[in-house]
C-alpha cells in the first residue's frame, strides 16, 4: 500500500499565479499554454516557494532534495536544490507552464506531484513526506568457537608476561624440524643430546629437568619432547624458569613446559600423531611395570 503523501498551496501572492497538484498514481494535470521563454524581469514569472516537513509529526526535514522538471521535456531540470534547517527551499522565478516537483529525504517516501505555474508572483507550499522503512545490509552474526589456546589461559599468561611462548603463527614462522629446535633458542633453556636413537632431554639453567604438562597432563620425567611431539603436533608452546612458573601447573622448582596440541580438525585430522600414540602407549606399560 503505497504511503500517503501531501503538497498543498498555502497561498499565492500572485494576482494570477495558480498551482494545481495530482494524485500520486500519476494521474497529470495538462499543462496550459504558457510561454517558455527566458523571463524579460523580475515581475514575471511565478517564484516557488516552499517548507518540506514530516507527515506524521509535522518536524521540518532539512537536506530534502527538491527538483523542479518540465513536463514537456522531462530531461530538463528547470530547477534543483536542497531544504534548509528548517526544511525550508526558495526557488528562482520560472516561467509559467507545467512542471513536475519531485521531494527525496533520507528516511522517507518520495513525493511527485505535476503541477502547474501561471501567471506572476510567488506560491508557497507545504509539503508533507510519509516515513518509509530503510533497506540495511544484512548483518552476518559469526560464531567462533575459543581455541584450545583461549580455554587454557594460553593467551591470559602470555600478556602477563611471564616465561617465554610461541603461537602456531610463531611456530610455522620457524621452519623448525623437531620441537627442541623451537625451544633451544629461548633464554634459560638448553637440549641435552638424545641417547640410544632418543630425541634429546630439555633442560633449564643449571641443568635440572623441567616439568612437561602435555594439554594439562603432567607427563613422568625425563621427557624426550620430539619422540612425543612433532612440530606439526603443536598449536602453542610455553616454557617457565622456577618461581615464574603458573601457580596451577607449578610442582617444580626447576620449571615448566606447556604444550598444547593443534584442536581437532584444524590439521584435517586427528592432533594424535603415531609417534604421540606410541610414546603414550609406552607412559602406560611403564606404570604397569613399576606397579605390578
């Protein structure tokens, strides 16, 4: 249903200055005969006059586009301009004849209405536009699900700035090859050299060995990080030297290592590589052994 709007003459100050509107449908009203040719002064011709304002509560509409356009030739602009402040516009005389005012303002429906000019003088209007609905961009609400890295506090104790850590970002930066490559270069930290086939034992200043928590498991000492990790393993690493280690995971004196693995799927797979299977698998038959 299309929304009512309004344009009326207020009054004319003109002796024989006439202003007829139509319905919005589009129903003209024929234009009289009227010259068109270039006004010869200032008391001919019929100025327009006019304040454009909100139907619903009568507020004046500044920035309101107005275009006056003959009906004859509908590609000439015979006038354009904006409202004020106060919603109010002033165009320069024209010529007697039909013409078409149109009325745009953010916000609002459109107006068009043909009209038309005779005589001299001036003729005031008041003109009304109905509120419309705006059009917005959908707006897409996207869910992400926290990382690993977020759930663990990786990211919490990496501003606090305590200990040293790498991100995936930072890890991939590296090129590494084992995970002792990543850590070797760290302050404090040192690998001693692998025995029998082994990956080598991380060690901190002064040569004690530090705690290994994998995702939150403390794992039993000595650790061979690369016969348990392989670089493509990890999402995020965190190593602390003695009294910087976080209260939750601190049992040693020495230190700690936070290894988090990659979140299920972010490697097209599952994080478990045949390596960690077989370390874990080794953790457990000791424990059996040393138990039974």
């Amino acid at each position: 249903m299309q929304a009512r709007q309004h344009l009326r003459l207020i009054r004319s100050a003109a002796l024989a200055a006439g202003l007829t509107s139509m319905a919005i449908d589009g129903r003209g009203v024929a234009a009289q005969d009227a010259p068109r040719d270039t006004l010869r002064s200032d008391q001919e011709g019929v100025q327009v006059r006019g304040r454009v304002a909100d139907l619903t509560t009568g507020r004046p509409l500044p920035a309101a586009a107005i275009q006056l356009i003959d009906a004859e030739r509908t590609d000439r602009i015979a006038w354009e301009g904006m409202s004020d402040s106060l919603g109010v516009f002033r165009a320069p005389r024209l010529a007697p004849a039909g013409y078409q005012i149109r009325v745009e303002a953010l916000g609002y429906a459109p107006l068009a209405h043909s009209v038309v000019l005779a005589g001299y003088g001036t003729a005031d209007l008041q003109i009304e536009l109905a509120p419309a609905a705006l059009e917005l961009e959908p707006i897409v609400v996207v869910s992400r699900r926290r990382t690993r890295l977020e759930t663990a506090g990786f990211y919490e104790r990496r501003q606090r700035g305590f200990g040293h850590s790498l991100t995936r970002e930072e890890i991939e930066a590296r090129h590494a090859s084992m995970v002792t490559d990543l850590v070797r270069t760290m302050p404090g930290v040192r690998v001693s050299p692998g025995t029998m086939g082994r990956g080598g034992v991380l060690q901190m200043r002064g040569g004690c060995i530090p705690d290994v928590i994998l995702d939150g498991v403390r794992m039993s000492a000595p650790v061979h990080l690369d016969d348990v990790l392989s670089v493509s393993d990890l999402e995020g690493i965190e190593i602390y030297s003695g009294a910087t280690s976080p209260t939750e995971y601190s049992h040693s004196s020495c230190g700690t290592v936070l290894a988090w693995t990659r979140d299920p799927g972010s490697t097209g797979g599952s994080p478990w590589s045949w390596k960690r299977a077989g370390a874990a698998a080794g953790f457990i038959i000791l424990g059996f052994l040393l138990t039974g």
